[in-house]
C-alpha cells in the first residue's frame, strides 16, 4: 500500500500541477531523457517487427487454408477473387494491429489475466458455468448496452446478428469452403458440401431452399435497420454529435448500410427486373465489401475483435470476487472493486510510469474530491 494522497503535502499530490521526484533521485532524473529517447526509437521498431511478422503469418496460414480447403482449387469460384483477396489484406491488419494492441501494457496485463483465468482449473471446478454465462452475456447479447439505453441494445443487436450471419456465410463461399451443387441433372435438388463433403440436401423451392440461398438478404434485413437508427442518432442526438469523427462514426454505418441495400437491390434486379442494372449493381456491392473488409483493422469496426478479451477481464473479476473481500475506498470506505482487479491496475499505472498507482485505491469521487481539495489550496490561492 503506499502512502494515501491526504498524507502528502498538497504540493506532490497528482492533479495540483506539481511535478514530483523520479525513483531513483536527481541523477536518474538527468539520464532519464536519453533512456527514454533510446526506449522511443527501439521500442517501434520492435513492435512493428512483430507485428508485421504476425500479420505475414496469419495471412500466409489464410492464403493455405483457402487453397487446401477449396481442395487445391477445385471448387474456388474465380469470381470472388477480389473478396479473397480483401480478407487476406484483413487478415493481416487485424493481425498487426492487435500485435500492436497487446504490446501495450494495459493489453497485455487483460490478456494474460483473463486468458489465466480462462484456463484455471480451479475456476473451472468453482464456476463450470461462468465462461458460457459471460460469453452470452458479454458477446452474444451484450446486456451492458441496455443499461445506457433499450432502443441502442436493440439496434446493436441487430446488427450485430445480421453481421455475424454474414460473415457465417459470405467467407466460407468466398474462400470455396462451401459449395452448393445439383443434386440431380433436371431436378430441384441442392446439395451443400463443406470441403467437398455433403452436409446436406435440399429441396431448392422448399422452405429451407429458400432461406439458403437469402441468408445474405435476410442478414441485410437484420443491419437495416439497427445501422439507419445509430446513422439518426448521429445527427440528431446533441451528446453523439459532440466528440463523433465522420471517417471513424460515420463511415462504419454508411458502408454496413450500402453493403446491404445493395445486395438488396441485387436480389431485386435478378427477380424482379430480369438482371437490368445486375452487373454494375454487383460491381458497386463489391467494392463496397472490399472497403469495409480492408477498413475493419484500423477503424472503429476493430472493438470487434478487442471484445473477447472483456469476457476473460470479467471472469477474472468473477472469480477474484468468490475468493477475496471487496477492497473498499481509503478514504470514504464504499466498496471499488475486488483486491486482485485494484492491484492489476495499480501495476498496470507503474507499469506505464505514470507515478501515481496510489490513486487506484480511492473511489472516483474520493478521487475528484481530492483534486478539487488541491486545486483549490494550491492553484487557485495564487489569484486571491
């Protein structure tokens, strides 16, 4: 435990805008630019050194899984190239940015603390249930979001549905992992075939024909909707309006909305119009895919794939509050969190050098309590 704010003089608390002394005393504090220098030029490098290996790798490892997986190309449909090729470039940007993301000290110290507590048998044998529970919870419908607004789960979820229904469907075909193929010469009989393997036969103009052949239309019918109201909610909401960026707010929601009226329109045109406008109508669907598929890794679409790891922070939560008592604020005595999820984030504050993981130990408004105290004695006595 280290020495709590209200023990220091006002002058050394973080916030009244003094500067304290480093670890280590006066001659640290004068070797500490050129290490810091060294640290900044070195440490990019490296990262970057990892990160593009990363990338290369699991886009190398996707190009091979494409190629076995059509069965050396056999039922690889040519005309999906350029989506193949999209998800290879995703492939390597998600790699390389979430290489870059857990280099981070706070990544990293969520990452080993919730996949160690993923992998505790201990856990295992306390809460069997737990992971399934929180991955519901957590992943699949996201009961966090109702607590800020119904109308916004409600909207998330349909998008979130709609996409992971896509995605199930649109890279397995685009990759040639899925096939569907006549299952006779004149009938309506389909077969899917997963790797070359039948899965299952259907009837064409039954039911389940149907749904086959519009999952992609039903998945469009799903984002519509949950898009077009967080796309109104931009420009009508004053708190959503305030601190959004057009290239990282507003484009997600424009590209999810253009990718599904076109494919829409597609459908229309092939049952309605006799294939008039098909091919530029195809040709504006696919580079609208290709744009999303290539901005995913660096815009707002990458919390996707950073959500997993609250699940496993939640679990550790989970878990570190059956075994230990909640640590309770120093100074008002209200319940903050358990001990073990206080002191990973009091590493992770020394782990990023910010001089001030004492703090961690008090509840927020203690905390801005404290500052306030500070400004008050210290900044602002210096006007009167």
């Amino acid at each position: 435990m280290t020495e709590p704010p209200e023990a220091l003089s006002t002058a050394e608390q973080p916030g009244a805008g003094a500067r304290t002394e480093p670890p280590g005393g006066p001659g640290r504090r004068r070797r500490g630019p050129v290490v810091l220098a060294r640290a900044v030029e070195a440490l990019p490098r490296s990262v970057n050194g990892r990160a593009v290996l990363a990338g290369t790798a699991v886009s190398a490892l996707l190009v091979l899984a494409i190629v076995f997986g059509s069965r050396l190309l056999r039922d690889y449909d040519s005309a999906l190239l350029p989506y193949a090729v999209a998800s290879v470039f995703l492939a390597f940007g998600v790699a390389y940015r979430y290489t870059v993301w857990v280099s981070a000290p706070g990544a990293r110290r969520l990452l080993a603390r919730g996949w160690g507590s993923f992998f505790s048998a201990d856990n295992f044998r306390q809460a069997p249930t737990a992971v399934p529970r929180m991955i519901a919870t957590y992943l699949g419908f996201q009961k966090f979001l109702g607590a800020r607004s119904h109308a916004r789960w409600a909207a998330h979820q349909l998008i979130f549905w709609g996409c992971v229904l896509a995605a199930l469907i649109t890279f397995p075909l685009t990759w040639g992992w899925f096939t569907f193929t006549s299952g006779t010469g004149s009938g309506p009989g389909y077969e899917m075939r997963i790797w070359g393997v039948k899965i299952l036969g259907f009837d064409a103009l039954s039911f389940v024909g149907w749904v086959m052949f519009h999952g992609l239309d039903l998945a469009a019918v799903l984002v519509i909707p949950g898009a077009a109201y967080f796309l109104w909610r931009r420009m009508k909401d004053r708190g959503a309006m305030t601190g959004q960026r057009f290239a990282y707010d507003m484009v997600p929601l424009l590209a999810l909305i253009i990718i599904s009226v076109t494919g829409l329109l597609l459908t229309f045109s092939s049952l309605f119009l006799h294939g008039g406008g098909y091919e530029f109508l195809a040709i504006l669907h696919m580079a609208s895919v290709v744009f999303t598929l290539v901005y995913i890794p660096f815009g707002k679409f990458f919390h996707i794939v950073q959500r997993p790891a609250a699940v496993g922070m939640q679990l550790f939560k989970y878990t570190a509050r059956r075994d230990d008592e909640i640590f309770t604020c120093r100074r008002c005595h209200e319940p903050i969190d358990t001990g073990p999820y206080v002191e990973n984030l009091r590493g992770t504050m020394r782990d990023l050098d910010l001089g001030f993981d004492g703090w961690a130990e008090y509840c927020p408004r203690c905390k801005r309590v404290l500052r306030g105290n500070a400004y008050l004695s210290q900044v602002k006595k210096g006007f009167q």
